[in-house]
C-alpha cells in the first residue's frame, strides 16, 4: 500500500524521503466545487488564498480558471521516495526500483472522494522534477515535461441543466449541481496523518477504491454502482465489528430446520437450542454485520431529510421505521444479483440526473417493496463511512463540509 507509506514516511520527516525524492506534479478532475473554507472572504471565487486546500503531506491547488469551471481542475504536487522490492522465487531473487506517484495519487483520489462525497478522479502527470544539482542536459533533465495531447478520457459526472419552473406566480430557477464543499486544510491533513492510526488503515483505502468506482459508474451503470457500494460497506463492516456476534435468540432463529429435526429426534427444547447454537459457530454473519454498520452509523433523521447532491425524489425515501427491512432487503438483492443473476429493479437509477425515465418509476409507490435507488443508498453508505471514520478517532473536524449544510 504505497500510499500509507508515503504517508508514514511524510509523517516522520525521513531524512530519505526529501534525499531521494522526486517531484511530481498531476491534474485531478473534481466533478463539483472544493474551495478553502477556512479563509474568510465575501466571494471565494475572487481570492486565491481559497484555492490552498492542502499543505502537507502533500499539496493540493484548485488550478481551475475561472473558479467553477465544471469539472473542477486541481492540482496535486507530491514529493514520493523510490521503493525498492526484492522478491525471491525458486531461488531467483530480483529486485525493482520505482517511484510510486502514480500508485500514491490513485489512492488519494480515492480517500478525497470518499471523505468528500464528490468524484475526484486523475487526469494525468504533468510536471516530474529531480533533485540533481548538475543536471547532465540542462533543464530538461532537472524539469521534465510531460506529454499532455495523449491524456486519456477521463470519468466525471455530467454537467447537471438548471430546471425552469414556470407558474402563475412567474419563473424560479434550480440549479441542480452539487452544493460547492468547504475544505478545511488542517483537518484534512490530520486525517491523513492519522489515517495510519486507524484500525486496519489497508482495509479502509481499500474501501475507498470501491466507493470511487462506484461513484464512476453511478450515472452510467446504476446496477455495478449499487454492488460497488454494498462491498464497501461489507469491508469496512468487517473492520468495525470484526468482533461482533448476535444475541442466542437470534442465533437460534437462523437455524429453524435444525431445530425441528432435532425436535422429531426427540432432542428436549435445551438440547436443541445447544445444538443450533453450535452449528453457528463459525458464522461470519456478513448480512447482520452490514445491517449494524448502517443503523449503529448512520443519523436516521439526516438520512429521512432532503438530499442536495443527488435528486431523488423525496417519495421514494424509506420511512424512518421501515430502515433495519430496506437495508435488509438491499442486501439480499446484492445475493440475488451476485449468484442468480438477478436484475435490480429499473427504478435503482431514479435521481443520478434531473431526468426521470418513465420505465425507471415503480409500478407501485405505496408497495415499497422494491430496494431504493443506488443515489439514496450511496448517501446512506457516506453518511456511515464517515461516522465510522469519525468515531474511530481518525479526526475530530469533518475536512469537508457541503455549503450551507
């Protein structure tokens, strides 16, 4: 995990870090706004202070002109050491030197994206920079340049129209982009210096890659995105409660055939609840763990109230009440999805854009017997990521918060 060693070594002032680092500079495409919360100004927009977001242990620009230009274009510069890996395989050892910028900035698209709610994902490498005082060919050697015209496609989400309602009462106009999101420099760099400290700081990067790439395809392809976003919360489920396990009464009610075989047997009420209980040992519990991770952190009042980054229709949102059964039954569709084949319902792609197909609306509104868009479940797994974060000490100030939120 190349990025946590970065950060550790950035976290140490290594002497070797600054020696045989190299500078690399890369543009990263933010579908949304960021700005430096922390300066105070009237307009944002019109000061360049606010484009600092982060000093250390890395820096990061917004180098976008004007300000919101859409995608938002920002700027990261990193000063990575070379790794050296040895590996030995039926008595051949080799070894490899490389610089791992690219590795580092992948992921740290990824925990910017996760910690922010917005896609940020890598445009390419534009600028290397070595540390030689006698550069052998002059500036070439010591400021490389790098090819611009051979970027690849990058992913963003598409610009969203403002909406045009008219009425007897005249014209009003909604804008239906994601709310601009403060930044606060200091907290993000806290988080990341102690991102290490976490319990099991592997997982969560991890985690943080199937979030963003769920966040990719979340316009395009709402089926893969709800997946994406499921296995996030499994990982990270199994992180936070590595240790859980249900109360016997709800052991007991996962083994019913047991339990009336064992009755026919002839086996008394005490002898058959012991034996179900030790056919559960060893239960990894993944569908209760997911469950508990959403409910124990997830705030179910923000969760009820009006979302401003996706527009899902308010009618579709479960009921308070109804939340331990929809994540339930989010669940089991991720079952039926992953080993039957089974489609998710039509109506999950609800609310990734203004527009509404109507073959996307449920049959049925006051059925609610269908799982809820993909855009109102990746709120719910935001919502529980970041408490968990939180919670786990990895920070006492949220890095990003939504304008007027």
């Amino acid at each position: 995990m190349y990025l946590l060693r970065f950060l550790e070594k950035a976290s140490n002032q290594a002497s070797e870090a600054v020696a045989d680092g190299v500078g690399v500079e890369y543009r990263l495409a933010c579908s949304g706004e960021l700005y430096n919360r922390r300066v105070q100004t009237f307009d944002w927009r019109k000061s360049d202070a606010t484009r600092l977001l982060l000093r250390k242990p890395l820096e990061l620009f917004v180098a976008s002109q004007p300000f919101s230009a859409y995608p938002q274009e920002l700027c990261a510069r990193l000063t990575p050491g070379y790794i050296t890996e040895e590996q030995t395989v039926q008595n051949v050892s080799s070894t490899r030197i490389f610089l791992p910028d690219e590795d580092v900035i992948e992921d740290f698209c990824s925990v910017l994206t996760l910690l922010s709610r917005r896609l940020i994902t890598l445009v390419g490498k534009t600028r290397v920079r070595n540390q030689d005082e006698n550069p052998p060919f002059g500036s070439y050697t010591l400021d490389v340049p790098m090819p611009i015209l051979s970027f690849p496609r990058f992913v963003v989400w598409k610009q969203r129209p403002l909406s045009v309602l008219t009425s007897m009462e005249g014209q009003r106009i909604i804008d239906n982009a994601p709310p601009p999101v403060g930044v606060d420099p200091e907290a993000l760099s806290a988080f990341l210096s102690g991102l290490l400290k976490l319990p099991s700081p592997v997982e969560i990067v991890y985690a943080s890659r199937l979030y963003r790439t769920a966040l990719e395809l979340i316009e395009s392809r709402a089926d893969i995105a709800y997946q994406l976003l499921i296995s996030t919360v499994e990982s990270l489920a199994a992180v936070a409660l590595r240790d859980y396990q249900p109360a016997d009464g709800e052991k007991l009610e996962t083994q019913p055939a047991l339990r009336q075989r064992a009755r026919e047997l002839g086996l008394g009420e005490e002898m058959t609840n012991h034996l179900a209980l030790e056919a559960c040992k060893g239960q990894p519990w993944l569908k209760k763990k997911f469950k508990k991770f959403l409910l124990d952190f997830v705030d179910p009042e923000v969760l009820v109230s009006q979302d401003r980054v996706f527009l899902v229709p308010q009618h579709l949102y479960p009921k308070k009440d109804d939340l331990p059964k929809v994540f339930g039954r989010i669940y089991d569709a991720r079952s039926g999805n992953l080993h039957g084949a089974l489609p998710f319902p039509r109506s999950v792609g609800i609310g990734v854009n203004p527009w509404i197909n109507a073959r996307e609306l449920p049959v049925n509104w006051l059925a609610q017997d269908e799982i809820p868009p993909v855009a109102w479940f990746e709120r719910a797994v935001s919502l529980a990521v970041r408490g968990f974060l939180i919670q786990s000490g990895a920070n006492a100030a949220e890095p990003f918060v939504e304008l007027g939120a």
